[in-house]
C-alpha cells in the first residue's frame, strides 16, 4: 500500500521566493496534518484538516504561510514570501483514528 | 505551542542494554503514543496506549500510561544498532473532532555496537 507521498523530497529557493509543498494522504484517511520540525523546536504542528476543512491552525506562524485541501487525496502548503528561518523539514501526515502516518518530508533551505 | 516534557534528551549505549525513556504532562491526556523516526524519514508508530495503567509490548518494546494520566515510558530490551534513532512521546486528548498530538521534543539513542 503507498503510504503518504510528499513533494518535493528537498527544496531550496532564495528568500522573497514562493514555496509550495504537496501531499496526498493515504487513501480512506480522513484527517491530514501539516508539521514544521527544527533542531530548536522539534516537531511543530501548523494546521490541520478533517474531512477537508481546516480544524485547527494555531500553529501556523504568519499571514505567509497558507495551506489547503481541495480534495481528500491533495493538500498544499505555500509560503509566500519564504525566508531564511522558514528552512526547516515539512511532514504531512495522514490519520483515520488516532495513529498519524507520516510522509517522508520535505527539506526545504532558504537562502 | 504546548510540549511534553521528555527524557532523557540523548542517549548513548553498548549493545545489549536495556533503555528506558519517560515523558511527563501538566494536562491529562487520553492516549498516548510513542513514535521513533530514523534519520531521512517520517516519525514511524511504535505502540499506542488508550487506558492508564495499561501495559503494552512490541517485540523488545515495552510502553506504560500511567495512573495519572499525565505520564509514559517507553523500555526498550537488549538493545541492537538497528535500535538507533530518535524516540518521540505524543499525547492526544480527544475533545470533539480535536485529534491534535501534543510533542515531546524527543530522546535521541545511539547504540554502539
């Protein structure tokens, strides 16, 4: 079974520059979260849907970073202006009950 | 945001021995869940623990809900190389459609052979 795809597998872009991150969760999942880990301040969580409809996203930094699910098999993160300190790994993961399954993230550098 | 607290931070072992991690939490949390994520990859599920006071092994892994509710252990027997990775706790306290996880900032294991 393919679990959660994530694309690009590694992104680097000069800052001012839009970034968009891709994910299409495990199929029949009904809930899709997108996280944020750093060294400083391990794993972030930035927003969540479920059943397509944003639930929760307190943790999203700034009017920079948006996030959408059209569809259950497809949800975008952009960043628009990146920066610098946006340089992180991105997960994507996806869940039907409580266990969260975890793309292989997206390492983006921001220079 | 909101983060368990989990130790210890590192650590570094001879094959063969015994591990053992804990997370602690000021909130009560319903589930919890340990996680391990090996270096290039997503967090991976270990073991889940819906009751306090259950008990749970996989394998060479074994994890406890405390009585409180407000804390967990993960032990991890005889240890292998292939045991190297970093080891995250995760709280989950459904309220609603709320299946947010609360983080630890994890427990990072080398074993050296």
């Amino acid at each position: 079974d393919a679990g959660v795809i994530q694309s690009p597998r590694h992104e680097v872009t000069e800052m001012g520059q839009e970034v968009t991150l891709r994910c299409k969760p495990i199929s029949g999942h009904n809930s899709l979260f997108w996280y944020r880990q750093t060294m400083m301040r391990g794993l972030e969580l930035l927003i969540y849907f479920n059943n397509n409809v944003p639930i929760d996203d307190s943790g999203m930094p700034e009017d920079r970073f948006s996030a959408k699910m059209p569809n259950a098999s497809f949800s975008t993160l952009k960043i628009q202006p990146s920066e610098p300190r946006d340089s992180a790994v991105y997960f994507c993961a996806s869940s039907l009950r409580d266990t969260q399954y975890f793309g292989p993230g997206t390492r983006l550098t921001v220079l | 945001g909101q983060q368990l607290n989990q130790s210890p931070q590192s650590m570094f072992i001879q094959e063969g021995e015994d591990v053992s991690m804990n997370c602690t939490s000021s909130s009560i949390f319903n589930t919890w869940l340990w996680y391990k994520q090996d270096p290039g990859e997503g967090p991976v599920l270990l073991i889940a623990l819906y009751k306090a006071g259950e008990l749970t092994s996989n394998g060479r892994l074994t994890a406890q809900f405390g009585i409180t509710r407000k804390d967990s252990f993960l032990n991890i027997s005889a240890s292998i190389p292939s045991d190297v990775g970093i080891y995250f706790c995760a709280g989950q306290l459904k309220a609603g459609n709320n299946r947010k996880l609360i983080w630890g900032l994890g427990t990072s294991l080398a074993v050296n052979p």
